[in-house]
C-alpha cells in the first residue's frame, strides 16, 4: 500500500509531530490561549520570540523551548543589523540555541555572519517545505561556520491557500511533521488572511497591546487554525519536544 499524507493522519499513532510557534508581536493574551491547549496535555512546543514579554518566563517555566525570531527586514524594531538584531533577542532570552528568521529570510552570508558570531545558537528552523513528507535535521557548513538546520512541513498561513484544507481533524504530512503556528492567528480562529487583515486595519494600537475584547470581535466562528491546534493537540500522535525532534 502507498502511504499518502491522508492515511498517515489516520493512523495517528505512529506519526510523531513537534508544534511551533513564530510569537511575531503577538498579544501575550494570544500566547495565552495556546497555553491552555496543549499545557493540559503535556505537550512541549517551541516558541520563536520577538518582543520582550512577561510571558516568556511563563513559557521557560512551562518547560517549552525558547527560540528567537529575527526581523532582518528593513525597518525592522529589533534592530539595524544582523549583529544588533541578534543581540536585542539574546537580551530577552540568553539561554536560546535556535532561530527562524521572520519572513524566513536567510541567505548563506547571512548565516555564517550570524552563526559565526553566536556559537550558542545551534539550530535553525528557517527552511519550509509545505507537506514535504520528510523531515530531517542535517549539518549546514558554510565559510568555517557548522550549524544544524532542520526543515519543517505545515504552516497555518500556507495553509490558508491549500484549497480544501480540513480545519477540523489532524494532518500529518509525514511519519515526522513539524508545525508552525502564529499565536494570533490561532486566536481569531483564521482561515485565512481576512480575520487579520480586518483586525488590523481597526486597531489603533501596536499588536502587542491590543485586548481580548478587540480580538474576539474578527475571530472566525468556523474551522481555523485554532479549531486544527485544537485537533492536533488531542490526537493520539506521538507529540515530541524538541530534543525529540532533533533525534527523530
């Protein structure tokens, strides 16, 4: 029999997923919600951050990975640099080891400057490959500079063009799969860019403050990334930190 995505999911148990989550100026009462899914059930994520926060001791507590989530775009409020940027994020959270570039920008140069300059940061997330059935951390080296980069397969906003995407139950795009949620999106429920993008344009606040009470009037009352968290949370694959992925 010739496995497809589909029947993967459906044989749950002998999938091994490891969830993500790019913070990108998220309110904390966003991270919040994320929080309350999957903390009941033991599962240990990776938070990418970009802002300082008083919830980021929360999530060191809770026992997740804290990564770092560089804006090398221009204007970025992280910094004028690479170095800069780096060190801004380092600030907030000393003890990270891995990084995904916001906008997943990356270029060769632009790694062995980074990973060259901070030996501690040993891990990158950056390379996304939509339903790529397999994942798999291998050695980047490049002008002296050796790092490991591991690829991941599901994103809620890529998914927001996958025509027919089922919201409502688990996917799996391999026997490993590894999932990169936004906090915000999860909170309006998205389905696609539209619960942003109206949220967005009626806020008169940087995201990072704005209210629940705001949020809750743009949120999705159907199927959205919050009703497939919620999904893949409670199914019965096998949920691996991230020490597990780097060895899966």
């Amino acid at each position: 029999m010739t496995h497809t995505p589909e029947n993967r999911s459906a044989e749950g148990h002998s999938n091994k997923v490891h969830l993500t989550f790019d913070i990108d100026w998220a309110p904390d009462v966003s991270i919040d919600a994320i929080r309350k899914v999957i903390n009941p059930r033991g599962i240990k994520a990776t938070f990418f951050i970009t802002h300082p926060s008083d919830i980021v001791s929360d999530l060191i507590a809770d026992g997740h990975e804290i990564g770092i989530h560089p804006n090398f775009l221009p204007g970025s409020s992280q910094g004028d640099e690479p170095e800069k940027i780096i060190e801004y994020l380092l600030n907030i959270v000393p003890n990270a080891r891995a990084l995904r570039t916001h906008a997943l920008v990356q270029s060769s140069p632009l790694f062995q400057r980074i990973f060259s300059s901070f030996p501690q940061l040993r891990y990158d997330l950056s390379l996304f490959m939509y339903k790529f059935p397999h994942i798999e951390p291998f050695s980047w080296s490049f002008g002296g500079t050796e790092f490991t980069r591991v690829n991941y397969n599901w994103e809620d906003d890529a998914a927001f063009f996958d025509n027919g995407f089922d919201w409502s139950k688990p996917f799996c795009p391999g026997p490993v799969s590894v999932y990169d949620f936004h906090p915000i999106h999860i909170h309006l429920n998205s389905s696609g860019s539209e619960h942003y993008d109206a949220l967005k344009q009626a806020i008169q606040v940087p995201l990072t403050q704005v209210s629940e009470a705001e949020i809750t009037q743009y949120q999705n009352n159907g199927e959205g990334a919050r009703s497939f968290l919620e999904a893949m949370s409670a199914s019965p694959n096998q949920h691996i930190d991230f020490e597990g992925l780097l060895c899966a």
